[in-house]
C-alpha cells in the first residue's frame, strides 16, 4: 500500500479547553509569567470563537482523514516530560505497546497500538542508519490526545505514536526530521495497510522561555505558505536556530510529515493566533 492521507494540527491545549473559567485557570497557571499579564487575556467571546474555528479546521481535517479511509494512523509528537525525563530523552522513539492510554482534563483516550507498523519503522531505522530507541510503556498527553479528540474522536483503527525530542537539547535539525519522514515513507509504501499521518504540534510559543506570550505570526505564515506551494522540502534547509528563533521548536514533528509528503501541496491550511501564547496551525494534505 502506501500513505493515504497526511496531516498536522496543533496541540495546544486550550484548543480542548472549555471557554470560559477552564480555559483562563490554564492559561493563568501556565502563562502567568508572559509579560503582557492579564491584559492580553482574550475575552469569552474571543475564546469562543477560536474554538468555532479550530473545530471548523478539525472538521476539515477528519473528513480528509475518513475520505482516505486509513488503516493506522501515525502521530508524530513530542513528550513534554510525561513518559521521558532527564534520565532518558530519546531523539526518536517508536511505541510497540499493544495499546496506549491518556487523559486530559475529563477526557480519557484508549487505542489499540500497531505495533507491527512500528517494528517496520524500527528494521527500516536500523537499516538505513536511524537508530530509533523504542519501548513498550507510555502515557498519551496533551500533544497527542488533544487533536485525536476532533479528527480520531473513537479508536475505530489503530494509531502508532512516533516521539520527536523537540524540548531537550541537542534536539535534531530540521533535515534529519525530514529524512525519518521519508524512511517512513518508504515503510508505507511496503505496507500491506493504508496508512496515514498526523504531525503535531506548535505553532508558534515559548513555553518556559523569557519570551512566554509572543508569537511569531509573520515565519508561521511563511511556513503555511510554502506548504501550500509544495516546498516543504525547502524547509529541511532551515537551521535549528532558524526554527527556535520563531518559537517554532515543535513543527520539528511536522517536519517528519514533511519528509512523507515530499513535493505535495497542502489542499488546506489554517492559521489562528490564540491571543494568549499559541499560533494555531491545521493542515491537511491529499495524497
């Protein structure tokens, strides 16, 4: 077979955030030290509709997915200290659990894991010089769970999660990135399934940085646009001070999508600054 469909979503967690008091507890928890404090706060209504339109943007996304009728879906994050510490921090790691699980908020996940699929990728890894770590135990978070809720909202197929180290240093370049999206690639294409993927992640923020609050609109822009040329690969010649420098450690996991789709154009893209730390980003790619 071969990969069906390709997409990438933020994962901010205020997307899943009721408006309102759940969403301004987080984010007062979380942003508290952003300079612009309080006063950037975005209102009810603003709230309200940003969740209208990542729910629009979502809807778009699942029905590419349906369309595509995958029969896995990979999800390529990063851990944010769930399943990972300083103990150990894997560059790359691939999940060959039998199932996985998580909660957010009220929200409890559970998928069945294809674990051959990601044995595949390991052999592959080995094979071509990717030194993949794996294991069996780990916990969905926020930066997988939160777009799964809108376009895999029931474990209908199994899912196989694929961690990028995009917190840690050294975290990898942009081209190596894109290099295990192609070998991922090369895995579909020998696959008896169907088989699709989903990047998450960003867009721009500085969590945990002196600059918590900004966001760099103006690279995310040039970045959807040249998605929407089909350059992504142009994008592997970008420099990890390139891509940190606009808050943008996370499209490291786009980046993997990146190196699956090659020259495609994206077929929707959709952009929404959240007014508070985040640029939200959807795409989808027919393939």
């Amino acid at each position: 077979m071969a990969l069906v469909a390709a997409l990438a979503a933020s994962h901010a967690p205020n997307i899943l955030l009721e408006p309102g008091a759940e969403w301004e507890d987080f984010m007062e928890l979380h942003y508290r030290m952003a300079p612009h404090g309080a006063s950037s706060k975005p209102s009810l209504d603003a709230q309200q509709r940003l969740r209208r339109e990542a729910e629009q943007a979502f809807a778009m996304l699942r029905a590419d997915l349906q369309a595509a009728s995958p029969d896995v879906l990979i999800v390529v994050a990063n851990d944010q200290f769930v399943n990972f510490s300083f103990n150990n921090i894997p560059t790359f790691f691939v999940t060959l659990a039998d199932e996985v699980k998580g909660q957010f908020t009220r929200h409890k996940f559970h998928y069945r894991v294809h674990k051959e699929l990601g044995r595949a990728v390991l052999n592959a890894g080995m094979e071509k010089g990717i030194d993949f770590s794996f294991g069996e135990y780990v916990e969905l978070q926020h930066t997988q769970v939160v777009p799964l809720y809108f376009v895999l909202p029931e474990p209908t197929i199994p899912i196989l999660p694929i961690y990028v180290n995009t917190w840690v240093d050294p975290i990898p370049t942009p081209r190596r990135c894109y290099q295990v999206g192609e070998l991922i690639r090369a895995v579909a294409a020998a696959a008896r399934e169907r088989v699709a993927i989903l990047g998450t992640g960003g867009l721009s923020h500085f969590p945990g940085s002196p600059r918590i609050g900004e966001i760099d609109t103006q690279f995310d822009h040039k970045l959807l646009e040249l998605l929407r040329e089909g350059k992504g690969r142009r994008l592997a010649d970008f420099s990890l001070e390139q891509i940190l420098q606009a808050g943008d450690s996370e499209f490291l996991n786009w980046m993997v999508v990146l190196g699956c789709v090659g020259d495609a154009k994206a077929s929707e893209t959709f952009y929404m600054p959240d007014h508070v730390a985040t640029g939200w980003g959807f795409v989808s790619w027919k393939l």
